[in-house]
C-alpha cells in the first residue's frame, strides 16, 4: 500500500442530470494521486469501507463523485462536512479480478488478446460486470458471456449485444 491522506470536504451536488453528488479535493492532493493519465484511487468516505473511484475534474476543481448508494450509507446533506481518505489505486482493472474471469482468459487464448486490445476504462467495466455477481456460477456464466462475445464482436465491444449473450448464459443455468 502507499501513502494515504486524510482531509475534510463537503457534500456538494452539481444539479445537472449527468453528475449529482460529489465531494471536491483539493488541486494539492488530487495532483498527488494522478500518475500520467492514471486518476484511479481508492477513496473511503467517513468510516464506510473502501471503494474505487477516479479523481474528475470540472474546469475548476477536482472531485470524487458520490453515487445514490453511498449518499444513502452516509445519511448525511449537500453541505455538510466529510472526511475522506484516499490512496493510489494500483490495482490492474480498478477492481479484483474474479476468478471465474481469469480461469477463462487464461484458458482462451484469443478471448484473452480481445480482451487486452479493450481500453483500461473497458476491461475494468467488464471486470466489474463479473465482480458484482456474488454467487460463482453466475459469474462463470457472466464470464463465458464476456468472453464468447469478444471473440463474436472480434474486439469491438457492442454493450447491448453484449446484455443479449448474458441473458441468454443466465438462462442456460448452472450446468449447461
């Protein structure tokens, strides 16, 4: 792990209908964590547990976007104060890769190539796709999806054709 800083922000909200909540971080800090064009971190709200996230930037200050979930947990109101630590996320994808995924790409090995000729903002939300799913064989399921898809598409990832080859997985069950 590296460093970690700790300061305090407000809740703030854009009141657009693109971004909503989020909670500015100061230009001296958000510039520690950006490596190149590399602005993920993992960033932890109050005393919720640790999550993801990218450092954004308006035209005038950087900030961290708070989704409806997480406002819920913090059960707090534009304005008032948080305290915010966040530390350089290193890890590949932004998000543990699942095993399911990884067995798979491992063993296929043009799904594989597909996969690593996506953007980095692509593999990780393929990645997340999986991690979501808590229980294994529907990640499996997921993950044979994602990668059947690939290799269909040749690379060129199709999101809604890519929702079609998931249900249709999903409803082959657990021993297709």
């Amino acid at each position: 792990m590296g460093k970690k800083t700790t300061f305090k922000s407000n809740l703030e909200n854009f009141h657009s209908s693109l971004w909503q909540y989020h909670t500015p971080i100061p230009d001296e800090i958000a510039i520690e964590f950006i490596e190149g064009d590399n602005k993920r971190i993992i960033c932890q709200l109050n005393d919720l547990p640790p999550y993801p996230a990218a450092l954004m930037k308006t035209k005038d200050y950087w900030f961290v976007l708070i989704n409806k979930s997480l406002l819920e947990k913090l059960k707090i109101q534009e304005g008032e104060t948080l305290t915010i630590s966040i530390e350089k996320d290193h890890s590949e994808y932004g998000h543990e890769m699942p095993e399911e995924l990884q067995v798979l790409l491992d063993q296929d090995n043009l799904g594989n190539q597909y996969f690593h000729t996506l953007t980095k903002g692509k593999q990780r939300s393929l990645v997340y796709l999986v991690t979501k799913v808590k229980n294994s064989n529907s990640r499996l399921n997921k993950s044979l999806a994602i990668i059947e898809h690939l290799k269909e598409v040749k690379g060129k990832l199709d999101y809604k054709k890519l929702n079609e080859k998931i249900k249709y997985y999903n409803n082959l069950g657990p021993n297709f």
